[in-house]
C-alpha cells in the first residue's frame, strides 16, 4: 500500500514518524520524505505544502498481529515523548479492539490496535469522541473522528 500526506513542517514530520515507526525515511529531499516499511506492508510519502493541510480527514491506522506487538509499538511510542490515549476492551468499527491514539504534527490522528473479534454493536461514543493528546502528555478536549 502506497499513501500520501500533505504535511505543514517536514522536519517535524520526519522526527514524529521516525518514533512512529521505528525507522528513519528512505528518502528526504527539500519539503518530501518518505517511509518505506515491510511490517507493516507500507510506503508512505510527506509533502511539505501547509495550505493543503486539511482538517477534518479522518484517521489512519495499523493493525498489529499480537498483543505483544501492540505493546511494544505503544511503549516506542511513549517512549519517544508522543502523547498516546489507551483503548482497551473498545467496540470499535463492530470489532472488539485493544488500542492507542497518536496524533502526528499535522493532527493526522493514528490508531495502531489489536483486533479482538468481530461485535455486533458499536459504541456511540465515536459519534463525537473528543480526546486527543497534545504535547504536554496531557489529554486534551479536541474533536477526534469516528474510530473507522
């Protein structure tokens, strides 16, 4: 899978994914970087260009294989100073998921999770969830998108 984001500052796109990820880009060059990842199966480009940043997009995510594996992406996470919400038990998208929530400098939010099992219901709760992390670690009220 190929994506491409539009990104305010690339320098700081570059160091808050490089904690995301666990990796430093493939390639930079002036206001472009991009991540080329085998686990999860992923190329993903930045182009430096802030009038196209646009509120409002919805959210990404990575599904990790194991508990273990979210927990290990969780505390690389945390570990590099990024603010993180915890979901765990959560029906999401009519699955049971153990999850987190970062936000990268743009506000493109990102859940990397476990999923359970499938559910029958979804919890309303992502009609309007509001939590959102900033840099201080601290939860803050922001409008977060619906959890799929």
């Amino acid at each position: 899978m190929h994506t491409s984001l539009y990104v305010a500052d690339i320098s700081k796109s570059i160091e808050f994914y490089s904690i995301l990820f666990n990796e430093k880009p493939a390639k930079v060059k002036d206001a472009y970087a991009k991540f080329e990842l085998e686990k999860p199966a992923l190329t993903i480009s930045f182009l430096q260009s802030p009038e196209r940043v646009a509120e409002g997009f919805g959210h990404l995510g990575i599904q990790v294989g194991n508990q273990e594996d979210l927990k290990s992406w969780h505390s690389r996470v945390k570990h590099g100073k990024l603010s993180t919400i915890e979901e765990k038990g959560t029906a999401c998208c009519y699955a049971v998921q153990d999850k987190f929530w970062v936000s990268d400098p743009d506000g493109h939010q990102w859940e990397v999770y476990f999923f359970h099992d499938d559910s029958e219901w979804n919890d309303p709760k992502y009609k309007s969830f509001e939590e959102e992390a900033d840099n201080s670690g601290e939860a803050t009220k922001e409008k977060m998108t619906n959890c799929c």
